[in-house]
C-alpha cells in the first residue's frame, strides 16, 4: 500500500517545529476569575524549575517569570525532543482596587496560583446619608 503525501500535515509538522525552536518566551497559558474579595490567576508551567519563577508587582504592571531546562544526559541520542525548553514571560495590568501587599503565591503540579487580593478602599461599602436635623440618619450601599 503506498503512502500519500499530505501537504498540509507536512506544512504543520515544520511550522511546529520552528515555532518550538524559536527564541524568545514560550506560551504560558492563563485562567482569571473573581471569587469573593479576590481574584485568581492560574498559570501553566509545567516543567519549570520551581526555584526559577518570578513574579514581581511593579506599580500597576504584574510579571511573571519561569524557566524550564531539558534534561540533558552524557551520551544520550534523542529520538524525540518535543516539550520546548525555555522562558515564559506574562504580564497584566492590574487596577488600582488590588492589594499588592497582598498577593501570594503558590506552585503544585505544573500549576501557578497567584491570589490578588482586592483592597478595602475598593470594596462596596455603606455610606451613612446625614440629613439637616442633626438627629436623622440613614445609611446606603455604595
């Protein structure tokens, strides 16, 4: 039975390849969601040395950081390389309403989770209405 030639699976087997080889951040995919008074930011990075992660808040500019290295072994020929070595590279803005004293962190399972706390001032709050009797007061949700 003879092979065909299929051009397209061809066109996509080079352009993933080169596109693993290239230079620069690889993909670092994201997920974001609000629970209550915070928000979640989880990260894939599987493979990178835990030790290599970074993330820093710098003003209103949140970056994360990671490298993976291959395994490398004396002697060893590779018969398939596919999971790309490298850094990743992500950056948000994040608003004023986020405690950036209060970010935390933690890595499990190829899994980053950063929490980003919203601060106070930028919670709902009551706003108490006074009224020209000294005695009168009502209060309202901000």
């Amino acid at each position: 039975m003879a092979m065909s030639f299929d051009p397209f699976s061809e066109f996509d087997r080079l352009a993933s390849t080169m596109l693993q080889s290239r230079p620069g951040p690889r993909l670092m995919p994201v997920d974001l969601y609000r629970e209550g008074d915070r928000y979640v930011l989880t990260a894939d990075l599987p493979g990178a040395d835990p030790g290599s992660i970074d993330i820093d808040v710098d003003g209103q500019l949140l970056t994360i950081r990671a490298q993976r290295t291959t395994a490398s072994a004396e002697g060893v020929k590779w018969l398939s390389q596919e999971r790309p070595a490298g850094s990743y590279l992500r950056q948000f803005s994040v608003g004023e309403g986020i405690d950036s004293e209060k970010i935390t962190a933690s890595y499990d399972n190829g899994v980053l989770s950063v929490v980003l706390p919203v601060s106070e001032r930028a919670k709902p709050r009551k706003i108490a209405i006074g009224s020209a009797k000294a005695d009168e007061q009502r209060t309202i949700s901000a």
